[in-house]
C-alpha cells in the first residue's frame, strides 16, 4: 500500500515535470517563433520597403530624362532663336543688313570678261576676267567700271536669278572710270540711286558685289572717309570725290554697288588701295551723283561730254581759299564770263571749293550746256559771274 502511495507520487511528479517542461518548451518555442516571425516579417517589409525605394528611384530617374530631354529641346529652341540678339540695337542692326542686302542683290550683277591681253614674250593672249554690274533701268542698261569693261572682247553678265546674257558696250568714260554695258531684257529690277551731298564719314556702307567671281556677296563697313582723289593712271584725268570705305572690296567688286542704311546707291566701287593686291580696309567707290550723271550721257550720247570752264587752274597762295586762275582760254566760257587771271574761284553753283580736284569734282555733277554761277575773289572783292559751260574737247582737267 505504501509502494503505491509513492508510486503515483512518482507519476504525479514526473507529470507536473512533464507538464512543465511542456510549458517551458511551448513558452520559448512561441517566443522564438515570434522572433522568427518578426525577423521575416522585418525582412519582407525592409524587402519591400527597398523594392518600393527602387520603384521610385526609378520612376524619378525616368522624370529627370524626360525632363533633360524637354530641357534639351527648349535649349535649342534657344539656341536658334539666338540669331537674333536680345540686344535690341544689335538684333535691328543684324536685321536692318539682312534686309538691305535682299533688297539690293536683284540690282547687282556679275560680268565676265574676255580680253586681249600681251603675254611676257610679246605675243597677244586671250585672257579672262571678271567684274560686278548696277542694273541702271529695267530696260537692260547697267553701270559698271571703264577698267572692268573698256577694252572687253565680250562681256556676259549673269542676273541675280542665274540667267546670262551677252552684253553689248554702249560707251565708256576713263576719266571718271565709269561705263555703261546693255543687255537684251526689259524687266530687270534698276538699283535706287541716292545723292551722296548729305553723306556722313562713319555712317554704314554695304558693299555688293561679286568678288574673285563670288556672285551675291555681301561685305559690311562704314563710310571712312569723303572727298578723296587719287591718280591712278597717266593717260587719265584724277579720280576726284572719291567715297573711301573699309567695306571688304576685293578684285571683282569693281562696278559694284556701295549702298547706305535705306539700300540706296551712294557709289560704284572702284579701287582699292592695297600692297597685296586685295583688301587692305581701304577701297573707294565713285559717289553715285558722278556716275548717274556720267552714266545718262553715255546712254545719251554714246560717250560722257565733260563740262569745261577753260581755265588754267591752281592753288590760292593767300589767306583765301579757293583755285587761282593762272591763264584763261581763248574762246572758252570763262573768258565769255569775264574770269581774269589772278583770280580766285571760291564757288561754284553754290558749293564752296578751295582747290581744283573740287572744282574738278562739281564740274563733272553737271552737264554741257549748264548754267552756272561763280563766285570770285578779286583783288579782296567779291564779285558773282554766270557762264555757260562748254564741252571739254581736249579733255583738261579744267
């Protein structure tokens, strides 16, 4: 009786321990299994906190492309508009150029030239060359230079719309350099002609023409210098009034067009000054009331009658300025008027002159048959005389 009593005390014992280590194993199998739990359910999160990380970072990456590629577009948008400056004196200048040169390019020619010309050995050669052209009226008359089209064997111009003609010379004039060539065509466009008595030294000067035979360039300076004269040939009268410009003029502009800032005609290119043959930043163009003048009379006449007074001219040695008449010829307007030697011309149709490349100049802005009226120093008196000018058939320069 006593061995079962310990018995089931056993038993209950080892139940309590069993239920016990039950207990303890169940305790700390949930706990670890909660801390399982948590860790995979820190994972899953830090998993899909990262993969959400990742979506975004992405999707922002996709929104910065699109953003640079947007940008990109607008930078170039940008960048094209930026032919025209956002400096409102420099976008007008650049747009004032344009627009001068689209204007004028239609009245603007290029003349080819063959000439004979006399090889190192004696022998005459066929020889090229090539010059530029101002469309003078619709008709198909155009003004260029003497040295461009003077002793040509045959001229071909080529229009601002590509078509070439042969051109036929209708007269020519070597003292002021300036010639007259015509082709068969009735609907050019004929330049505007400007006078150049109001011309300022600084104001802008556009040069067109076809340089080294490049039809339709455009080259930009301004007006230098006003009044120059040059002597560019011994069997010449001086080049006088000249428009000196530091507008790129190359071998080829010659006849070309010198425009101002309205796309007018101040002058026809002529000359350049240089050591090398090419620009030097100094080029000059005969002012445009010379050539329109020189040029209706070649068209008229089939030459230039240069006006003449028929004096001996030379420079005042007093405090007067003005031309000192040396001697005066016989016969001539001057002598008909009155003019004695000793005299000092001071005026001339109202223009102050104050030595003969001026007078020289004023004679050439008129015609034969003119009437003029001078002003003359005499003996410290001032006194007014009217003549009629003749044709210069010796070709003096007076």
């Amino acid at each position: 009786m006593k061995k079962r009593k310990n018995f089931k005390r056993l038993f209950f014992t080892s139940v309590v321990i069993a239920l016990v280590v039950i207990l303890v194993l169940i305790f700390t199998g949930c706990s670890t299994m909660i801390s399982v739990m948590k860790s995979v359910g820190n994972k899953a999160f830090r998993a899909q906190a990262s993969e959400q990380a990742e979506s975004a970072r992405q999707e922002n990456q996709q929104q910065e492309q699109t953003q640079v590629r947007e940008t990109g577009s607008e930078d170039s948008a940008e960048l094209q508009q930026e032919l025209e400056s956002d400096i409102p004196v420099l976008s007008a200048f650049d747009n004032a150029v344009s627009t001068i040169a689209a204007r004028v390019k239609p009245s603007v020619v290029n003349i080819k030239v063959t000439v004979q010309q006399e090889d190192i050995f004696g022998n005459m050669q066929t020889g090229e060359g090539v010059g530029s052209g101002i469309v003078f009226s619709n008709d198909g008359y155009i003004i260029t230079n003497n040295h461009v089209a003077g002793n040509a064997l045959e001229l071909k111009v080529t229009t601002y719309e590509g078509k070439e003609y042969t051109a036929k010379l209708v007269g020519t004039d070597k003292n002021t350099d300036v010639a007259v060539i015509k082709i068969d065509e009735k609907n050019l466009i004929p330049a505007n002609f400007a006078t150049i008595e109001n011309i300022k030294v600084g104001q802008l000067a556009i040069a067109i023409g076809s340089p080294f035979g490049l039809q339709e360039s455009v080259t930009v300076g301004v007006v230098s210098a006003v009044g120059r004269d040059l002597s560019y040939s011994y069997e010449s009268m001086p080049l006088v009034d000249l428009i000196q410009t530091d507008a790129a003029i190359n071998p080829g502009n010659s006849g070309g067009a010198l425009v101002n800032s309205a796309g007018q005609v101040i002058g026809v290119n002529t000359i350049i000054y240089s050591t090398s043959g090419s620009n030097a930043g100094i080029g000059f163009a005969i002012p445009s009331d010379m050539a329109v003048n020189i040029a209706n009379q070649i068209i008229k006449y089939g030459k230039a009658k240069i006006p003449f007074i028929g004096i001996e001219m030379g420079n005042s040695t007093t405090e007067i300025k003005g031309i000192l008449v040396k001697s005066v010829i016989k016969g001539m307007p001057a002598e008909s008027a009155g003019i004695e030697p000793g005299d000092i011309i001071t005026e001339f149709d109202g223009k102050a002159v104050e030595d003969p490349y001026e007078l020289f100049a004023q004679i050439l802005k008129h015609n034969v048959g003119d009437n003029v009226e001078l002003k003359v120093n005499r003996d410290n008196n001032v006194i007014t005389v009217n003549l009629t000018l003749a044709e210069n058939t010796s070709q003096q320069v007076n």
